[in-house]
C-alpha cells in the first residue's frame, strides 16, 4: 500500500513546488522591471517602487487574516481557492490601463502569496511519513528558491525582449499549471486543520519575545529590500552595466540567494540566535560595501553579490526561532505566530522599498546601501543583547 503512495506523494509535492515557483517569482518579478514600469507610465522611480512595497503590505495583512478565515475550509479547497487568486491578480496587472490598476492587481495577487505559505506546508508534511516532513516542505519550497535563480531573471528577460505585461502573463501561465496539477495531484484527503481564531494575533502579539523576534524580522530582513528593490537602476546606472547583462547578473544573485538559504539552514540548526547576529552583521557590512563602490563596475558588483548571499540567510533561521519561542511561550497559537513572522518577513520588504523610494525621492540613489546599513545593524544591535540577556538568565 505504502509503495503505491509513494508516487503519488512526489507528484503533490511537485504541483506545490511550480505553484511555489509561480508565487515566488511574481514576488520579485517587478524588480527587474521596475526601468519598465517608470518608462511606461511616465512615473518615477520610487513610485514604481510601489509595486514591490505594496505586494509586501498585501502578504502582511493576507497572511494571518486569510490563514483564519479559511481555517475551517479543507486544505485542498483552500488552495484551489488560492491559486485562482494568484491568477486574477497577475492578469489585472498584465493588462493594467495604469499604474492604479497594477497595484490593484498586484495587492490581488499578494492576498494569496500569505495563505499558500501557511498551507502548502502544511500539505507537503501532510502527505508523506513523519520521518520525511522536513525534507517534504524543503522540496516545496525549491519551487521558491527556483523562482529567485530563473522565475524573476526569465521574466526580466521577457519584459526587455517583448512588453513588460508579457512578463506577468508568463506568471499566469505559471499559475495556470500550478491550478490544474494541485487539482490533479494534491489528494482530497486531507486532515483538516485545527480553527484558527483572529484571537490569536492578540496571543502573540502579547508576548514580548514573539514581539522582539517579529520586530527583528522585519527590520534585519528588510534593510536589504532599501537596496535589492532598486538593485537593476543601481547596476544600469551607476556600474554602467546594459539591461542584459542585469538579466545574467540577477540569475548569479539568485544562486547566490539560494546557496545562502541552504547555509542558513544549517547554521540556524546549532544555535538559531546567535547564526541571526553573525548574518546579519553580514548582510550590513555588504550593504555598506555596496555604498563605498558603487561606481566600481567589478568591486561593486562582487559587493551586490555578497549581499545576496546574506540576503535570505537568515529566513530558516527566524522563521525556526519564532516557531520555537512560540512552542514556549504560546503553544495555543503557533500557526498564527508562524503566519504572523511570514507578516513580519514582508513588513520588512514594505519598510525597505518604501524607504529606498523615499531616500531616492529626497536625497538619491546613491545614498539606499547607507540607510540598509543601518537599518540591519539595528536588527544585529537587539539580537546582540537578546543573546547577552539570555546568557545572563542561564
């Protein structure tokens, strides 16, 4: 009997992992279209920015309120559900008469990016022995880190080769197959989860430790987004690098971006607190390499590099923490502190390039890996005296 699941749970996970694929590339796709964008609809820079920061403040409100509404649904309705969500929101923004319209199908969009995080999960776990869950989410979330190596540099790519809303109707495509393989391939029997109450948002939010890990996912993470969210204008117009060679440079990012994830699993496995404080010092001395080289094309661009390595370094490790603190101090609402980090992760992305936009508004360009800086090195600075803190309890 087990031998006959076997097929058939490697099949689930691999329609999680292209709709993984499809939700991880709409994410970041407009930061390699962001010259585009301003182009297309005579904006500026850091109002293009908007369709990063406002996608982020979609998943922030989406991801604990949708994970509770649809918590009595069964998980495979849920997903369906959210698939076609993540399709309407992509063709609104593809076929956008203006910018107006893309953000309103970019927010579209982002409501479903919170909940298939929670629920994907928890699908993958579910479908194959307790001995294999780990393994099971990791695979599904390639789908994820496939899309930050090939997903957003592809739809780059398209964009500069054909129209920029070509680029969005490749990520329906994406969804539409990721739709018709979850509906094919992710079995109906499925154990249903325990109701989540909106309840559970004041739990965690009520305790000072759930409150310092989110507060530190949020500004660590996204002092990086005052730069990344602008990375392509940065390349193009200070290292003096052609819009194809960004598309080349964005796919090295991401594999950078992806041997960091895999590092920062491992480290986050030995000591999740201190592996925070070293990569985040990490990702800021990156960030301020950037500022003092950014008009060295080579120096410079190793610099950019570096800071995709730490870039997502640190998200296993955050979200472990914030799943481990919750276990201790809020077992009755885990799933909400765990939806609630992947709120903060995107508070972060919201906080970053709304604050690059506002830098490069009032002062330039030029000044994003400065204020990345700090805003990083104020994430490090409380992990600093949370680990001393702790040490002293001990």
């Amino acid at each position: 009997m087990s031998q006959s699941k076997k097929p058939s749970a490697k099949l689930t996970l691999l329609a999680l992992a292209i709709s993984a694929f499809g939700i991880g590339s709409t994410e970041f796709i407009s930061v390699g279209l962001l010259p585009l964008i301003t182009d297309d609809f005579g904006i500026s820079l850091s109002t293009a920015g908007l369709t990063v920061s406002i996608y982020a403040l979609g998943v922030t409100v989406g991801a604990p309120l949708l994970t509770a509404l649809t918590s009595r649904l069964s998980r495979k309705t849920v997903l369906l559900l959210v698939m076609a969500i993540f399709i309407v929101g992509n063709l609104t923004a593809a076929l956008a008469p203006n910018f107006s319209i893309l953000l309103i199908g970019r927010i579209i969009s982002a409501l479903a990016h919170g909940v298939f995080m929670s629920i994907a999960s928890v699908i993958a776990a579910d479908v194959v022995e307790p001995n294999k869950r780990a393994s099971a989410i990791a695979f599904m979330f390639t789908g994820l880190t496939l899309a930050t190596v090939t997903g957003v540099p592809l739809g780059t790519f398209i964009g500069q080769v054909m129209d920029w809303r070509m680029s969005f109707i490749f990520i329906v495509i994406i969804g539409i197959i990721g739709l018709i393989s979850n509906a094919m391939l992710v079995p109906s029997q499925l154990s249903k989860g325990n109701p989540i109450s909106i309840r559970d948002i004041g739990k965690v939010l009520g305790n000072i430790r759930m409150l310092l890990i989110l507060f530190i996912t949020a500004i660590g993470y996204g002092g990086a987004f005052v730069v990344y969210t602008y990375v392509s204008p940065i390349l193009e117009q200070y290292m003096g690098y052609s819009p194809h060679a960004v598309v080349i440079i964005l796919v090295v990012y991401g594999i950078c971006v992806a041997i960091g994830n895999t590092l920062g699993g491992h480290f986050a496995n030995q000591n999740p607190l201190r592996s925070i404080f070293f990569i985040f010092v990490g990702l800021a001395l990156a960030l301020l390499g950037i500022g003092f080289t950014l008009e060295s094309p080579i120096i410079g661009l190793i610099m950019v590099l570096i800071m995709g390595l730490f870039m997502f370094m640190n998200v296993p490790g955050l979200q472990l923490y914030a799943v481990i603190l919750s276990e201790k101090y809020v077992p009755s609402a885990i799933s909400m502190a765990s939806a609630l980090n992947i709120s903060a992760f995107n508070i972060g992305i919201f906080l970053g390039s709304y604050i690059g936009g506002f830098i490069i508004r009032h002062q330039s360009l030029a000044h994003t890996p400065l204020y990345g800086f700090l805003m990083v090195m104020l994430a490090a600075l409380v992990t600093l005296l949370w680990l001393l803190f702790d040490k002293r309890e001990k």
